[in-house]
C-alpha cells in the first residue's frame, strides 16, 4: 500500500530533482530563444 507520508530524504531528493528540472527547462528554453533572437 502506499505511505501516508514520504520520508525527509524522499521529499529532500523529490525537491532536489524538480529544482534541477526547473531550471534545464529555463535554461534550455531561454538559450534557445536567444539562438533564435541573434540569428535574426
């Protein structure tokens, strides 16, 4: 069955994981649209 609550480290490794999504994404989506903006 599943926990009714995640441990320290599951929720500390979920955080991590999805801060560090984040900011590929942000990343990735902002250089790409620079790329876009100079070959303009």
């Amino acid at each position: 069955m599943i926990e009714k609550y995640l441990s320290i480290q599951d929720v500390i490794a979920i955080g991590v994981l999805i801060g560090v999504a984040i900011k590929l994404i942000q990343f990735y989506y902002f250089d790409k649209k620079n790329k876009h903006r100079r070959k303009k």
